[in-house]
C-alpha cells in the first residue's frame, strides 16, 4: 500500500519521545499500545477525544491546553499516534484509522458524549471516528485537509514510493475520502481555520464544511495568524467559539455553571 509506505511515513510522521507517563494506555492491535492523557473536568462532563498536528505531541498538548477544555467544563482525552511519546509501534496513515474508535471504548464513553477534536493532519482521525461512531455528540476540525492528494509535503512523500498515479488515487479514494465519509456524518461540525494557513488554504476548510451531511455545522475563517498560530492570534474569540460549541452539542456545561 502506498499510504502506509515506510518511505511515505518518514516525510509525514515526526515521532518523538517524551518524559510524561500516561494516564491511559490502550491496546490497539498487534502488540501496539498508545499513551494517552486523560483529563476530568466535572463527573457527568463529556469528552473531547483531540488528535494532534503530525509535528506535534499529546504530551505537550497535556501541559499547555488541558485547563483551556477543564474550563469550558469538558473532559479531554489527548490521544498520542503510533510511534510518539511513550507510544509504540511505527505511524502510519491507513493503518492507525481505527485507532480512535479503540481509546473511545477504553475510555468507556458514551458516544453520544464524545467530540472528535481533530488538528491539521489530526483531522483525517476525527473524521474517521465520526464515520465509524456516526452518533458522536460532534465534531471540531482545525486547520483541516480536506483532500490527503493536495498538500505538498503528502504529494512529495507518495512521489518517493514510485508508484503509478492512477494506484495512489484509488487509494486516496478508498481509504481517505472525505467528503463521502462527512456527508454520511449528520451530527454537529464546527471548522476553524485561519485565513492565511501558509499550509492548507481556505479551500480545504470550505469543502470539509461544505461536505457536512448535518445541519448543525459552522465555518470560522479567522483573520488573524496561520497554520501554527491560529489559536493564540486568535484567542478570544477561538476560545468562545469552541465554548459555544460544546455546550450547544450538550458535552460541557455551561462556564457561568
């Protein structure tokens, strides 16, 4: 498979350790265990299962965005990949698809009080937790790809596989077709992004929204910051835009509660 090519895998995944023990270990298969961290706002809260950037780590996630989802009044659970932090296993894109479907039942949440938090290449996991759990109480995509074929650093890594054009496209559709896996999804959407994402232009969170199968679903370009800044050049009105979107889906309770 071209996706979950070890030469694909090394231009897309950044895995690095880290010195923070996990709260959460789930099994996901074949001898691979991911490290995750698990933090509890209110006893009846909901939870936000986050997936992070492919530069990124739960572990930092942990330690400086916690107490932003503790205040809202929301549990968060940030999920590590394959291969990162105190992780084992190797990443890959295809194979780790179901892996946030697996940490949902180790969790033992009720689906229904379950937010997909997808970030950046996050996102195709969120995505997919909404396709396979469709009675998720929402979904929240930041700086989101609305097509695996389009950014550069992907296009370059399948080019190195040396396979045909035709192959990688039949994959890309079989294994990451967004938009078909959106539209079946008829829950709450919420896409944030910033209007000059040096990485992913506008586009992609104009179709991720657009592709929504629900009528619950909001689009906010923000003017301010880019691909890595989006969230602290945009902090208030970031903030209060997630806020009103969790407790609108029923997961957090009210921050005046």
């Amino acid at each position: 498979m071209i996706l979950d090519h070890p030469l694909v895998s090394q231009r897309i995944f950044f895995p690095r350790p880290t010195d923070l023990d996990p709260d959460l270990v789930v099994d996901v298969g074949s001898g691979v265990e991911l490290a995750c961290y698990v933090r509890q706002a209110q006893p009846h809260s909901g939870m936000v299962v986050h997936f992070h950037g492919n530069g990124e780590l739960a572990s930092e996630y942990t330690r400086n965005h916690a107490r932003l989802f503790l205040d809202m009044g929301v549990s968060v659970c940030f999920v590590e990949y394959r291969g990162y932090g105190r992780s084992t296993g190797t990443p890959a894109l295809v194979a780790m698809r179901g892996d946030g479907e697996r940490v949902v039942r180790a969790l033992g949440a009720d689906p229904r009080r379950v937010v997909a938090f997808g970030r950046s290449l996050g996102s195709l996991y969120a995505i997919e937790l909404a396709n396979r759990l469709p009675g998720i109480a929402g979904v929240v995509v930041e700086s989101g790809i609305a097509d695996v074929g389009e950014p550069q650093i992907l296009r370059g890594a399948f080019a190195r596989v040396g396979q045909s054009e035709a192959r990688l496209t039949q994959e890309l559709k079989s294994e990451f077709d967004l938009q078909q896996k959106l539209e079946n999804y008829r829950g709450a959407l919420l896409v944030l992004h910033a209007e000059h994402d040096q990485l992913l232009g506008r586009s992609h969170a104009e179709r991720l929204h657009a592709w929504g199968g629900g009528t619950d679903k909001r689009l906010v370009i923000f003017p301010s910051g880019d691909h890595n800044t989006i969230l602290f050049a945009n902090y208030q009105e970031y903030l209060r835009e997630l806020a009103e979107f969790l407790e609108r889906v029923g997961v957090a309770h009210p921050r005046d509660a």
